[in-house]
C-alpha cells in the first residue's frame, strides 16, 4: 500500500475497519443464503451488508465521498425485497409525495445559486453555448438509440430517452470542482440547462419518445414550470434577500437534498419492482453505456471546438450528469412511475458512482493552462 494509504489505514477508527470486515462477511452469508436457500431470506443479510460499508467507508478519505451512495444501493435493496412498504400507508400513496421533494430539493438548487451566476453567459459566451448544446443534442440522441435497441417495454424505453432530455443535475458542480475543472462554467450551464428545460426537454421528448409513449408538451411544460423553475427563483429571491442570514439552512439544504433523492429512488424502486427484477441488469448496463458516452462525447466536443483542458472537463461532466430527480417527477406527472421513472432512479445513484471515479482520476492530474 502507497504511504499514503497508510496513512489512511493508521488514522481508521477500529470501529470502522470491523464494520467493513462485518460487511463483506454479511455479504458472503447473503450469496451463501441465495445460492443454497431462500433468496427472499437472504434480504436483512444484504441490507446491512451496504449500511456497514457505508459506515466504514467514513474512515477513508479516498472511499467516504462513496457513503452516500452505498446508502442509496441499502435503501434500494429494501425497496426490491419490500416493496409493500414503500408504495403506501393507509391508503396514502407515497408516489404522491415526488413532486413536493423535487420542488423542495429545486429550492435548495436556487438558494445555493445567485443571480450572478446566469452573468457567466457574458463572460465565457463560447463554453456556455458548446456546453448547452452538446449536452441536449449528445444525451437525449444516445439515449434514443439506446432505447431503440434495447428490446424494452415501449415505456421503459422511454424513460432512457427522458433521463437523456433532462436538463444538468446540481451534482455535476461538486464533481466538476473535484475533478479542478471549471466551476464557474459548470455553474452557469447548469443554470442555464435548467431554465431552458420547460422549453426544449418537452420537444425533445416528443421528437424521440413519440414513438414510443404519447407526450403531451403542454402538460410537461407547465410541470417543469411547477417543478423547476418556480422553486428555483424562490430559492434565488430567498438567497437574494437572506444571504449569510440564514446559515441553518445553507447546511441543511444539501442533506435534506439527499435524503429527497433517496425517498424519490426507493419509492420508484417499490413501484418498479417486478420489471427490474426481469430487466434490470440490462437496464443498468445500458444506462452505464448512456452515461460514459456522455462523458466520452462530452469531453471531445470541448476538444473540437479548442477548448482548454478545464473547460474539456467541465463540459464532458456536464453532458454526462443530469438531473434524475426531474427525470422522476416527470414520470410521476405522466402517471408512469414504474416504467418511465426507472432509467432515471437507476441513472442517479450510477452517475455520482462514475462521477466521483472521474474526478478522483482527473484531481490527480493537472489540468494546466494548456489548450485540449
């Protein structure tokens, strides 16, 4: 192990090394229990298989950024072998609260932004518009090939090709700064992939999901509107007025943010369950696909056009990442949360996988000033 490494290791409370032994023990009882009993039986075994990796991947700096996400697979391994307990309580349908979490993680979006950050449209014109462009040509077009070939139900295909029309996730900022890439570019085309959302996502989806789903632009414009936009400008009026005033909330956002996307992804798991459970490792392996390429077209469409090494970075991150939550709640609004909604409850928890492997490789190189 490099001297870094041991470092790690020296500084790991015991406590957390036992947990991530206890977990890969767990997990070799959970294969033992699926290849020899009841695969329903081995459920508890797997579920704190993930919790405990999760816990002791807090005592390694390169491995604690991946937490979150471990977490995520937790909740959703409980959601496949549960699932009763995630659709509905007393007749409440939990589908029914998606909107409100994606409204209420948008608001989180606009008070971590300012109105300054739309001015980075002035000042780097060119990146700004290869950036836009690129990510709303390159994803939702892999995504419709992607869906054409995959053999899926017509409205698990089209959930492909909705995760690739969305607009950037606020995710692909953190990734962008890890990996010494631009920030203030990645901001401002965020920004500006979010406003245009309500317009092109809608037109997008009905040129290349046409076939395969009806789509109602109208509808899915005025749900962007409700679910994007309008929680947005709250949030940026919020920052605009209570900036620096209201710091319980700065450090509260982020994680009310996650524990949303979490719930979000659980309950589309719930609802979805029995088409994963005959699709989904293919559905995984094609949204991986969809996510690579977007980072791979990405990166060369900054090369094309002469970009510099950061901003090369900062666009491929861009294309690649999007934003999963939206991608969800517009599935809810179609009334098709189990088949629209699983590629994109399947794309997030994936992108901030490779996302974070991205920026690790990338923050161990400097980009320098030179041009791609």
């Amino acid at each position: 192990m490099s001297s870094h490494g041991t470092v790690i290791t020296k500084n790991t409370h015991p406590a957390l090394r036992t947990a991530i032994w206890l977990s890969f023990l767990l997990l070799l009882v959970a294969l033992g229990i699926t290849v020899f009993g009841n695969v329903q039986t081995a459920g508890p075994f797997y579920i704190l298989f993930f919790l405990l990796l999760a816990i002791g991947f807090q005592g390694y700096n390169l491995l604690k950024g991946f937490s979150y996400t471990v977490i995520i697979f937790a909740a959703v391994t409980t959601a496949l072998f549960y699932p009763q307990y995630f659709r509905s309580y007393h007749g409440f349908k939990f589908a029914v609260l998606i909107s409100p979490l994606i409204q209420l993680i948008m608001f989180g979006m606009g008070t971590s932004m300012s109105f300054h950050d739309f001015a980075g449209v002035v000042k780097m014109p060119k990146g700004v518009l290869i950036g836009v462009i690129s990510h709303f040509i390159i994803m939702p077009l892999v995504g419709f090939t992607l869906a054409n070939i995959s053999g899926f139900h017509p409205e698990i295909a089209a959930g492909i090709i909705l995760i690739g029309c969305s607009p950037n996730g606020m995710a692909s900022n953190v990734i962008s700064y890890l990996a010494k890439a631009n920030l203030a570019l990645s901001v401002t085309i965020t920004a500006i992939s979010t406003m245009l959302a309500p317009f092109v996502t809608p037109m997008l989806m009905n040129l290349l999901a046409g076939a395969f789903i009806k789509i109602n632009i109208v509808d899915m414009m005025l749900d962007i509107f409700k679910m994007v936009i309008v929680p947005i400008l709250a949030g940026l009026i919020f920052n605009k007025l209570f900036s620096g005033k209201a710091g319980w909330l700065d450090r509260a956002m982020p994680k009310v943010s996650m524990a949303g996307i979490a719930f979000i992804i659980v309950i589309i798991t719930a609802a979805g369950r029995d088409s994963l459970l005959h699709i989904g490792p293919a559905l995984v392996l094609l949204v991986l696909v969809h996510n690579l390429s977007g980072y791979l077209l990405g990166y060369w469409s900054g090369r094309l056009f002469k970009m510099s090494e950061r901003d090369c970075r900062t666009i491929a991150i861009e294309v690649g990442m999007q934003n999963g939550g939206l991608a969800s709640g517009l599935a809810k609004a179609m009334g098709k949360i189990a088949t629209v909604g699983l590629a994109p409850a399947i794309f997030g928890p994936l992108m901030n996988v490779t996302g974070s492997i991205l920026a690790s490789y990338w923050h161990r190189k400097s980009p320098g000033e030179e041009k791609a």
